[in-house]
C-alpha cells in the first residue's frame, strides 16, 4: 500500500526542490516515512505559513536514519520526482 504525506515547505527550499537543484529533505521524522511514499509538498510563505499554490509530488526513494540523527526526530529523505 503507497503511504501518501502532505507537508508545507517554505518559499526558498520549495523553489531549490521544484528548480531541481535540490532532491532530498530534512525532515522531523513524525510520519514514518517509508521509500515508496508519496509527499505531496506544499509551498508555503515562511512569514506566515500561508499556502502559494505551488505543490510537487515526490516519491521517498531513501530514508537516512542514524548517523547521529536523533531517533524520531529528524532524518534525512531522499526525494524522486520519477
């Protein structure tokens, strides 16, 4: 079954994910995600979190855990437009 998660991500992350100069997150590690799982990625203003428009869907093709990476709290997510 293919998990799907939708998150906001602020104005300067959101523009290097959808340019394609940048292809994973760091993210709080509350969802469990899992590679196979879809983020649906919500732009959002930094100043007051309100919604642009923009969205991506991406899949999670790695998750990092570990590597001095608190358990639960952040992990690194690799994302795949593909």
């Amino acid at each position: 079954m293919i998990v799907t998660h939708e998150v906001k991500v602020h104005e300067e992350p959101f523009a290097h994910l959808w340019s394609g100069a940048k292809n994973s997150e760091v993210r709080r590690d509350d969802r469990s995600y899992q590679e196979g799982n879809i983020i649906i990625l919500h732009e959002c203003r930094q100043l007051d979190s309100e919604p642009t428009g923009r969205v991506l869907a991406r899949y999670v093709t790695h998750v990092q855990r570990g590597y001095d990476l608190p358990e639960g709290d952040r992990k690194s997510t690799r994302l795949n437009s593909s």
